[in-house]
C-alpha cells in the first residue's frame, strides 16, 4: 500500500500528467467491481433537490423520475435528507412536520414521504438511508428551534440567528438516539446516516480537544446502540469532514473533522461505531487525493465513500470541469472505494454531462458491501429454479441472519455455470419476490439470496443454452483415474484446457483431449477453463477428485 500510495501521489502530480498525456494510468484499467457503494444525498431542506412544489402528486411523479434515473445511471443508495432542521419528513411523536412537502411549516402533507421514498427505492433495488441534520437546528425563531426550545430549552444553544444542540449536554445524545430510534423502529430504512455530527464551526471550543472529540463520540454511541439494538442489520454511517486531519506530507489547511470540529470518524469505525463514511471530499488536486488515501488506508475493513462536490461544475458555484470529477471517481474505484454525489438535482440535471459520464462509468451494476462485521453467516440458495415463458421462478431460501426478509440477485450468461463473482453478469438486485419477468433469450440463469447485512448465498443454476462453442459443462467425481471432457464440437477451437481451484488459481495446463489425466493433482474441487488459439477463455466445467481411502 505505500509502494501505491507514493505512486498514485506521483502521477497524480500536474507535471506528470501533463508531460505525458498519452500515459496509461494505473486506474484506466480497473474493472467495474461486483461490490462498491454508488450513492447520492437528495436534499430537502429548501427544496434543493426534492420538492420542488407543494403540488403532493407532482411530488410523487418528481420523485419516481428521479429515482428512475438514478437506477438507470447505476446508483444503489440514496442518503434521503429525513431530519432537517429540528423538523421531520414523517410524522414524528417528537419533531414537527418540514413545511416543505404541504407549504406550512408543522403541517402533514397528504401522504408519508419517507415511506414512500423507501418503498420507490426498494422496487428498483435500491438501499435507502434516513438522513439526519443532527447538531443544526436552524434559526432561533424557526418552528423546528422552537419546539425544541419549548421542550428541551437547556439543550439549545444560540449563536447569532441560529439555534444548534448542545453537543456537551449529555441530554443531546440521549434525544437524538430518540430520534433515529423512532425512525428505525417505525420504517424498513436501509441505513441511518448522520450529518453534522460535529462541533459546528462558529463554536467557540473551551474544552479540550480530547474532552471535546468525547463529546461528540458519545452521542454517535448513543446512536449507534439505540439504532443496532431495533435492527442490527441498518447501516450507521456519517458525512466527516473530507480531512480527517492533518497529513505528514499534506497540511488540511486548518479545516478537518478530528482536530477542528472534534469528528474522530475514523476512530469510530475502528471501534465499530460506524459501518460506513461518505467523507466530504469536495477538493481537487492535492486537497483530495491524499487524504482520500489516508480514509482507504485507515478503514478497518469497512465501507469509506468519498462525497464528491459535483455542485463545483455549476458555472454559479465553482470552475470545475468534468475531467476533473471523472479522475477522482476513476482512482477512487481504483482503490476499493465508491462515490457519492453531492447533490442529486446537478447529477440528473446532467450538469456539464456529469450524469452521461456516470451512467457510462456505473454501466454494469454493483451490490453494496456486507457488512461482515455484523453477519458471517450467508443465506441458503434458493431452490427450483425455473423459466416458463418470460418468467424466471425459485423457491425462497432460508435466512440465518434474524432479519425479517431476504432479497434475491438474478445473474444471467452464455457462460455455464453463471459466473456470480462477475459485475457484467448481474440481471436485477435486491429482488423481494421470487420471480422475475426476463427477456426470452437463449442465456442461462442463476439467482442467489442475500439477507439485509449483505451476505449473499450460493448460486441456483439454470442451464438453457450451453452456448455453439462447447458443449454442456462437465460436473465429475473421480478417484484420480482420468476425466473425460466435454467433446469440443466443430466451432471450439481450444487446443488447451486450463485447471484451476476454486479461487481461479491455475493447477496446469494441458493438451485438451478427450481425457485428461488428473493423477498429479491433490484432492479437491476443480474449475476446467478451454483456451482457444486466439486467447479465448471459456469455463466448460468441473471436476472432483478425492483419492480412496482419503478423509
């Protein structure tokens, strides 16, 4: 990883990119990944994204374009702006209604946007995660200040004309656990994700900083406990500051989460207390690709998103250009990380063809990491796999998670077996029923489960078309004796047959004849991959071999 590092940092450099244009950059090449978070923050407060009227049915219809083309251009996760100013989008025991949806501010409009988003979100196989502004309440004088003034008073605090929780009372922890509790218990969100969580920046520190970070990682466990202990599956993330503090070789230029608004993120994912960040990586050059290597190198195994500032290519907010976001999503892809789009109205909108790029860069799909640290243990594989017409059908599996469902993933390829581990070969995600309407084509199927932490099952196979260039796979036990392989038929042209195990790690190459002599290989399970004359590749089957007498 340093060897990495010091080498992403030197190309990166100006001189170097320009004195060679025509280099091939070490990201240029990476595969779109099976796994990898692509997301975007859908603002409400004023309307920024969504509503846009108080027209409700045009609310609706507004808002299922949106997430039609948020699908269509690869996202998987939708952060959903659900506390906004001391003030709610459902409706709340605790908090008044936003006047966003009907006008009035306090006022219910005539249907639960939260609900009906993650409902939206979940037909089209996408996660949805309540966003909650949590420190900022908005002006003094505002509903959303007021009420809380009225019932909490010691736990507002003013600073000019605006109102913000007091993040070393205690008391504030305990009222925002409340909050995402109520939000959790009541609604099959996919995610908490918290905002603001932080000193705000007009706050005069007198603490320590030490004192100070321990404050605000208080209420992020109060959270954290209040949300896992409803539904250990619902993902708690956050949205640091893009620095998480200074760096031996780069300064942050006096603004980052740790040191100056006591936001140790990366400590809470170490602990546990997080499952995902989306840092606010809204910079370019040296003010964004280190630091986005200091949140890769330092997340314990779990899912760092870069948030990146897409407003910037808006002529009326900044001077970016889209080179400049395609760089940073290519290298942040490059480095196991995803990307999220601040904010979702620029991406539609296509400003400066930031959404063409994105649909062609998120072309294949892409499932959201497991949350391994909570769930090991994967589903069972669906049963009785079946294709009548245009209808794909299965038997449900068994979970083992304790959530209250499972989803379904539909893989579709020439290839046979469908090769699940493969980004291009997924057909539909996170499918709550057990059938789906296919295309009438001459391809194979196979369909996993997966349960709310992520984990996925083993694949059901469905064999319809062995494809014109091999024939039907091989699946052999043998005692060591030699396999017989599938007969090439007039259009293969392997002359080899590659061996490998089951992680694709190559056991030999041999002459690709009508058997092939196994007795040099230990036991085990074994893939059997064709290679043609001109480089072609293509799985024919597998084998077992386990020696007699062997346990």
């Amino acid at each position: 990883m340093r060897y990495f590092t010091f080498l992403l940092l030197t190309l990166l450099s100006v001189g170097h990119v320009q004195a060679q244009p025509t280099a091939v950059l070490p990201w240029e090449s990476v595969p779109s990944p099976k796994y990898e978070v692509r997301a975007t923050w859908l603002t409400v407060v004023q309307g920024l994204d969504w509503p846009t009227t108080t027209n409700q049915q045009v609310q609706k219809s507004d808002l299922i374009t949106t997430l039609d083309k948020l699908r269509q251009a690869g996202i998987n996760t939708v952060l959903l702006q659900t506390r906004v100013r001391a003030t709610t989008i459902y409706p709340s025991q605790m908090e008044p209604w936003d006047g966003g949806f009907s006008g009035k501010p306090g006022v219910a409009p005539d249907y639960d946007p939260l609900q009906f988003c993650i409902d939206e979100c979940h037909k089209r196989g996408m996660e949805c995660h309540a966003w909650v502004v949590t420190i900022p309440i908005g002006k003094w004088n505002k509903i959303g200040a007021v009420q809380l003034r009225k019932k909490q008073p010691r736990l507002v605090k003013r600073i000019g004309d605006d109102a913000f929780m007091d993040p070393e009372n205690p008391a504030t922890a305990t009222y925002l656990a409340s909050i995402c509790r109520e939000i959790t218990r009541r609604y099959d969100i996919d995610g908490i994700h918290l905002d603001y969580i932080r000193y705000p920046e007009q706050w005069r520190i007198r603490v320590s900083r030490a004192k100070g970070r321990e404050n605000i990682t208080n209420i992020v466990r109060a959270i954290h406990d209040a949300v896992k202990r409803e539904k250990p599956w619902v993902k708690l993330s956050c949205s640091p500051i893009g620095k998480h503090d200074d760096l031996t070789r780069y300064r942050a230029g006096g603004w980052n989460a740790r040191t100056a608004v006591c936001q140790d993120a990366q400590e809470w994912l170490r602990t546990g207390l997080m499952d995902q960040l989306y840092p606010m990586m809204y910079f370019q050059g040296d003010n964004f690709y280190p630091f986005a290597i200091d949140w890769q190198e330092k997340s314990y195994g779990r899912t760092v998103v870069p948030g990146l500032g897409i407003y910037f290519l808006d002529p009326r907010e900044g001077r970016w250009t889209l080179d400049m976001v395609e760089r940073q999503m290519q290298v942040v892809r490059s480095m196991g990380m995803g990307h999220c789009y601040f904010r979702t109205k620029f991406f539609t909108d296509n400003v400066k063809g930031i959404y063409d790029f994105g649909k062609h860069f998120d072309a294949l799909p892409a499932l959201v990491p497991p949350m391994s640290w909570e769930q090991r243990t994967a589903p069972s594989p669906p049963t009785s796999l079946t294709l009548q017409g245009n209808t794909l059908a299965w038997n449900g599996a068994r979970d083992n998670s304790g959530a209250p469902y499972l989803l379904y993933n539909v893989y579709a390829s020439t290839d046979y077996p469908v090769d699940i581990s493969q980004a291009r070969n997924l057909m539909a995600t996170r499918i709550t029923a057990t059938s789906l309407l296919v295309p009438h084509e001459s391809v194979n199927y196979a369909v996993t489960a997966i349960d709310r932490y992520g984990q996925e099952s083993t694949a059901i196979q469905l064999l319809l078309n062995a494809g014109p260039e091999y024939s039907a796979p091989l699946i052999a036990k043998s005692d060591g004796r030699p396999v017989t392989l599938p007969i090439k038929g007039a259009v293969l042209d392997a002359d080899f047959v590659i061996v490998e195990d089951l992680k694709g790690q190559p056991m030999g190459i041999f002459d690709y004849g009508e058997r092939l002599d196994i007795s040099t290989l230990p036991d085990g399970i074994y893939q059997l991959r064709s290679l043609g004359r001109k480089g072609r590749v293509h799985r024919i089957g597998f084998f077992a071999k386990k020696t007699p007498g062997n346990t």
